[in-house]
C-alpha cells in the first residue's frame, strides 16, 4: 500500500476522497470589483411614493409610542 492510498493519518474516513466537495458545501467568496453608481433611482423612488396606502398590511408597533400618550 502507498502512502497516497492510505488515508487513515489524513482524517479523511476511509473510502472517501478529501477533494470531493459535500452537498452543503458553498461555492468559495470571489471579490467583484466595485461598479461605480449611475446616481438615485429618481423613477423607482416617484413610483414607491406613488404606491397606495395598504395599512393592513403593516405590522403593529412591538411597543406602543409613549411620546404621543398624554400623562
């Protein structure tokens, strides 16, 4: 047996190959270079503060606003 083949040292189990990646595995971070912006998204930003007012569909306050009670 050569040393390439016995894997018992390597804390590989036997059997398996330590290059071979698991199905959890991410892929490695790559760095992007940096874009430099095209400015405000002036029309998506009219079209958000165009939207309707949908209320119901906002989440309640976790804890009431006690600025606005009176004493």
């Amino acid at each position: 047996m050569t040393a390439s083949a016995d894997n018992r040292d390597s804390g590989v189990p036997p059997g398996l190959d330590s290059t071979r990646k698991t199905a959890n595995e991410e892929p490695p971070l790559l760095l992007e270079p940096d874009l430099p912006s095209d400015g405000r998204d002036e029309d998506g930003e009219a079209m958000i503060r165009n939207l309707p007012q949908r209320p119901e569909l906002s989440e309640p306050p976790s804890q009431p606003d006690l600025s606005t009670q009176k004493p």
